[in-house]
C-alpha cells in the first residue's frame, strides 16, 4: 500500500490518490504491466540496436543472425500489445531493407 501512496505523490501529490479500493488495485496492475511492457520494448529496442551495429561494422554473417533475433523481439512485442501490427511490420521491412543493401 505504500508504495502506491508514493507513486502518487511522485505523481501530482495526493489530490489524485485514488480512495477506492478496486482503483487501487488497479494502480497496482498498472504499475506491474507498466514495467512488463518497458522490458519488452527495451529489449526489441535493444535488438534492432546490435543489428545495426553489426550492419554498420560491416559484419554482414553477424547481421543475418541478429535481423532473425531482432524480428523475433518486434513479434514478440507485437504480440504482447506493446506495440501495433503495422508498426512491427513497418520496423521489420526496414531492417530487412537495411539488410538487403548491405548484401548487395
């Protein structure tokens, strides 16, 4: 219970602490599903990363590696809700393209 009075005060003081009890307990699965989905997106985040690294330091069997591990999280995260259908689908072209030109 603490912890929720301290995310509101951090949060715009206590005018807006919730007083029901269902409202608290929402705060406190907001919070939980809050942090899940910060991981996830991190970690697809962290993927595209070392693949465009691995691109640019012109290591292309390094690439072909991370690009299936890199689509693998954006599904991943696609699926969890993080984010959107067309913006995985979006994210996973791009690298394929950046993939492509780098072969080529």
């Amino acid at each position: 219970m603490l912890h929720v009075i301290v995310y509101y005060l951090l949060r715009g003081g206590a005018s807006h602490m919730p007083n029901i009890k269902s409202a608290k307990k929402r705060v406190k699965i907001i919070e939980k599903k809050t942090l899940e989905n910060n991981m996830i997106k991190t970690g697809y985040k962290s993927a595209v990363k070392k693949f465009e690294e691995a691109i640019a330091a012109g290591n292309l069997e390094e690439a072909k590696v991370l690009f299936s591990e890199a689509t693998k999280k954006i599904d991943q995260a696609c699926t969890k809700g993080v984010i959107v259908k067309n913006t995985a689908s979006r994210k996973k072209s791009s690298l394929s393209k950046k993939l492509n030109a780098a072969m080529a």
